[in-house]
C-alpha cells in the first residue's frame, strides 16, 4: 500500500570549483577614483527549498594598487549558480573575496535581489581598508 504523504527532499547541490579572481596593476596608483560593475543576472540556489534566485549585483570601490578582471568576474560570479547560500551569506562572501584579491581603498557590494513570496530584499556590504 502505497502511502499518499509527500516526502519533502532537500535540495541536492553540488560544491564547485571556486575560480580564481584575477587582478591587474591599476593604471592611475595614486589617484582615487571609482569602479562600478554591475552584474544584473546573478543567480545563486535557496539552501532551503533548492530554487534559483535571482537578483543585480552592484559591485563599487576604489582600486588601490590593482583592478579586478572582468572576465575572472563572471565566471567567479557563476559558480554561485549552484551553490545553496543565503543572500546575507552571499553579498559579504563575495565582498570578502574581491577584497581580498584586489585589496581596494574601499569596496561596496549590493545586492539587489527578485521579490519571492511578494517580498524583496536588498543586501548591503562594505569594506575599508584598514589604516596601517
């Protein structure tokens, strides 16, 4: 006899790789200016029911000695297409890598991200550099 309950799955993700983010020697050192990439198909997995969500990434901030490469970026950014991770968890995980990697004046990560269940969320990280 067959039971008709429902068994409720968690989500299966897989871990990946988690590529490198390559930097290159910022052109004007010891001038402040300031770097806005905007990355409007983010995507990354709800650790709890396993659905995608979708959301903008604005990431802004003054290089220091070196800019992050574009191209490293975006297939950084993809490996959280797959991965099961808050929102919360996600913006200061990103900005923690890219400021690691590129070590900037300042950095700002937002998070912009689609409304689920009628409601939407909007994550905001920063960094300075500390002073030495």
């Amino acid at each position: 006899m067959m039971s008709n309950r429902r068994v409720k799955n968690k989500p299966h993700i897989m871990p990946t790789a988690v590529p490198i983010l390559e930097v290159f020697p910022n052109p004007e050192p010891d001038r402040e200016y300031e770097i806005e990439n905007s990355c409007p198909e983010f995507t990354s997995v709800c650790p709890k029911t396993g659905q995608p969500d979708f959301g903008e990434l604005i990431i802004t901030y003054a290089p220091l000695k070196t800019c992050i490469e574009l191209k490293s970026l975006k297939l950084y950014l993809q490996q959280f297409r797959n991965t099961g991770i808050f929102y919360e968890a996600a913006t200061n995980k990103i900005l923690d890598d890219l400021a690691k990697a590129c070590a900037p004046r300042w950095m700002t990560v937002v998070s912009q991200w689609r409304s689920r269940g009628g409601i939407t969320t909007k994550v905001t990280a920063r960094y300075a550099l500390k002073e030495r």
